[in-house]
C-alpha cells in the first residue's frame, strides 16, 4: 500500500474533475448517433494520433510492460518492438483506405457496418457475427482495464481489490456514458500526454539523466538481463517464443477501436501526420515502459509478488507526494483512455448492428444513442463481474481480446481493402475462422501450440478468405462498381 495522504487524493480527485468536465462539454456537442459512435468525423491529426495510442495501450502500458520488463529484462524489446511496427504498418497500410471505403460505402459508422457495406450482405450475417465478436473479445479486454484499475486503487489507497474495481469502473462509464466519442477522444488526448511524460520521467528521475551506470547494475543482479536472445535462465529463447512476442504487431489490424479513430479523422491528409504523431508517440512510450521495469529491478530489493505494480512503487519511492499523485494519475488515465473506447465500440456494436439491424430498423438517432448509453452501462457491469478476481494478470487478458479481435478482423479488413475479388463468403470464412482458432488454440501448450495464438488465427483466417473467395461466384458488378468508386474517392480525398 502507498501512504495515503492529501496531496494524492487531491490530484485525483482534481484529474477526474477535469475528464468529467471534458465529457459534459462534448455531451453539449453530440447531437445525433453519428456523433455519439464517431465524432462526426472531425478529429484532427493529434487527437486522433494520441487518442489512437492512448486507447490502444491502456493499463497494460504502465503496468503490463513495466512488469514484463522487470521479468524479463531486455527480452522485453521483442514485445515492445513488435508493437511499435505494427503502430507503423496499421496507419500505413489501413487508415486512408478504411476512412475512405467507409465513407464509400454509405458512410459506415462501425467496423461490422463497414464489412457488411462493403460486400452488400443484405443477410446482415456479417453484421452480427462482426458484433459478436466485438462484444465477446472486448468483455476480456475491458475487464483488463478494470483488474488494472483495481491494482491502482488497491496499492495507492489500501482499498480492497473489489471495492477498487468497482471505483475504477464508476470513474470510466461516468464520462463514456455522456460524451460519446468525442469525450473519449478528448480525454484521451490529454491522456497520451500524461502517459508518455510519466513513463519517462519516472527512470530519468529515478537515475538522475545517468544511465550509465544502469547495465552493470543489471549485470551483477543477472547478466541474462541484459541479452536480448536468452531468457533470464540463460537458455536462448526459441523461435516459438520470438514469434509470439513480435506477431503482438499483426493484432493491430483488427482492433476496432484504434480503426474507429481513422474513420474519425477529418481527411485523408490529416492522417498523413497523425501517423506520424502515433508512431513517435509510440516509440517514446514503449522506451520508457521498458526503463521503468529494467530501472525497478535496481530500486526495489527482492522479487515482486506482483511485478505489474513496479511503475506505482518507483514513483511512490522516488517523488514528493503531490508528483506521485500526477504520475499515478497516468495510471488511471491510462486505464480509462482505452477502457472508454472499448465500452463506446462494443455499446456501437449492440446498438448499430444488433438493436437497429435485427430488432428496429426504424430506430431513430435519438433511440439508438440510449440504447447505446444503456449498452455502456450493460458491457461494464458484464466486464466487472470478469474482473474481480485480484489473481488475474492485465497483460494475459489484453493477449487473450488482443489475439482474437486481431485474427477475426486483421485479414478481413486488410484483404477487404485491397482485393476486389473478395467475396461475402470470403470474409464470412475468414472472421469465423480467425476467431474460431483464437478460441481452440488459446488452452492448448507444448510445442508448436505455445505459438502465440494470434498467429496461427490469422494464417488460418487468410487461407480460408482466399479459398472461400475463389470457390465462390465473382463479385456482383454493384459491388465491383462501388470498389470503383472506393479507389476513385482514394484520389480524390488527397
């Protein structure tokens, strides 16, 4: 437990202020669902960059990462690098084709309405099988989000861990219910900044600017640290296990709630950039992260029970009361950054393409914005029930989610945008196979099924799309007509 005293509690009573604040004043400007599930499409570069970060990291980033590191030292450039291509290649790769297709095709709000558009399922299969596994996964990566608050308010108040999960999720659904994806990506531009100056001030701090003397430290506490092709045993780390941590980079292509923030964005050029804006970001946060754990293992004597508590111990040792209540507070910001995301892509999912697609096709905005305001309310007390054992791992539930939205969606998305030969079947095979295999290959272990399982998820996912595409009739020429007009609106959105 950290020393509660004043000084911490009034940042963070004075922190949540200002995101609940920030989520009435976007309540005063979300007049209609559009608003509610994408901001009316006005973010410019550095909101949408920083709340694409910010919503994409969460808790994990500051406890996660900073454990894995204090782990396993600097095996953990594997995990951290993986991620910083993928941030790279998703913004390369699917921003612009994904905003514009998705304005193409009747202007999509969601990512389900945008699969189901594009290949003019008028089943609306893929529609609700898309929200099926947007709700599923995202109940495992929300609940992620809860454990880490839970840890946060546990060790800064003395709380016990279930009444701290319970704040923590009153503290995200507050804002979320109100604002919409405006609040969301407010707060979460504030957010990214906290994050990012937090993780680097904390090692800069706790080593006073001098690194130098931070590898032989690490070497006389074990030289195994300090080898990025060995794990802290000693044995070199197998192919299966370089893999896994580098394939956490093919989960990008798949997560709705980063792609929400390109459809989100106001034009094309902006995202020019915000790529770069997220990518730099990225990078920043990652290294400090990794600092944090790799500078814990000097500052704290003895193993961790829990090391994903590493980054809150280091700033409760290091720093005046009053800046340990800012710095903890980007634990909390953080949490809440993607945690709101998720909640607002998954009450989307019930209200756009559940509620309106199979129960009221006539809903008007006013009634689809409440049913998602209820949805939020729904997914987070689903997403508390999950998260009140104290024994689960943040970085083990954001792997699980993180796997399955990556092999269900990944390959979809990808081949959606750029092979018109794609069918309906096709990306019908392709989600129900990616996240089919996520599911079955996830409790297997030993040897090839110690793969990290988004990777086999997505290889299988790409075979099944192309064999399902080519084994079906070619495209309808409305549908090939609309790619047309996607890849003339490419041009003409530059």
């Amino acid at each position: 437990m950290i020393e509660n005293n004043f000084a911490i509690t009034s940042v963070f009573i004075a922190y949540l202020l200002v995101m609940l604040f920030i989520g009435w004043y976007a309540y005063q400007r979300t007049k209609n669902s559009a608003d509610y599930f994408l901001g009316g499409r006005t973010l410019g570069p550095w909101p949408a960059a920083l709340s694409a970060g910010a919503s994409d990291m969460s808790g994990w980033l500051l406890l996660g990462l900073p454990g894995y590191a204090y782990a396993a030292g600097i095996e953990s450039l594997w995990l951290a690098g993986g991620l910083l291509l993928g941030t790279w290649a998703n913004w390369y790769i699917c921003a612009k084709r994904l905003r514009t297709f998705s304005i193409t095709t009747d202007d999509a709000l969601t990512l389900p309405e945008y699969i189901s558009r594009r290949f003019q399922d008028n089943s609306k299969i893929l529609q609700t099988m898309a929200a099926f596994f947007i709700l599923m996964f995202f109940l495992f990566y929300t609940s992620s989000g809860l454990v880490a608050g839970g840890k946060l308010f546990e060790t800064v108040f003395g709380l016990d861990y279930h009444y701290a999960v319970v704040i923590g999720t009153v503290c995200v659904v507050s804002y979320t219910l109100f604002g919409g994806f405006l609040a969301v990506a407010w707060t979460d531009l504030v957010q990214g900044l906290l994050m990012s100056a937090a993780l680097l001030v904390v090692p800069l701090a706790a080593m006073q600017g001098d690194f130098s003397q931070l590898s032989v430290d690490l070497y006389q506490i074990n030289p195994e640290l300090l080898t990025l092709w060995n794990g802290i045993d000693g044995q070199p780390l197998s192919w299966i296990a370089i893999v896994s941590l580098l394939a956490w980079g093919l989960g990008y292509f798949g997560q709705p709630h980063i792609l929400a923030r390109f459809n989100a964005t106001r034009s094309n050029k902006d995202l020019v950039a915000a790529r770069r804006i997220a990518v730099i970001w990225t990078a920043l946060s990652m290294c400090g992260a990794v600092l944090v754990g790799l500078v814990g293992l000097i500052y704290v004597q003895g193993e961790l029970v829990d090391g994903e508590k590493i980054f809150m111990i280091l700033v409760n040792t290091i720093f005046h009361p009053l800046m340990a209540g800012v710095l903890l507070a980007a634990i909390l910001a953080a949490i809440m950054s993607t945690a709101d995301s998720q909640l607002l892509v998954s009450s989307s999912a019930l209200a756009e393409d559940f509620y309106k697609q199979l129960i009221r096709p006539q809903a008007s905005s006013a009634e689809i914005m409440l049913v998602g305001r209820l949805g939020v309310i729904f997914l987070s007390l689903l997403a508390l029930y999950l998260a009140m054992t104290p024994e689960s791992s943040v970085l083990g539930l954001v792997s699980y989610a993180w796997a399955g939205f990556g092999a269900a969606f990944g390959p979809v998305l990808i081949l959606s945008l750029y092979w018109k030969r794609m069918t309906r079947n096709g990306a019908l095979a392709g989600m129900l196979v990616g996240g089919v295999s996520v599911l079955i290959w996830k409790p297997l272990t030993g040897g090839i099924f110690d793969l990290y399982e988004i990777v086999p998820g997505i290889i299988f996912a790409s075979i099944a799309i192309v064999v399902a595409s080519l084994m079906s009739a070619k495209p309808s020429q409305k549908v090939l007509d609309q790619y047309a007009t996607y890849e003339k609106n490419l041009i003409e959105f530059d």
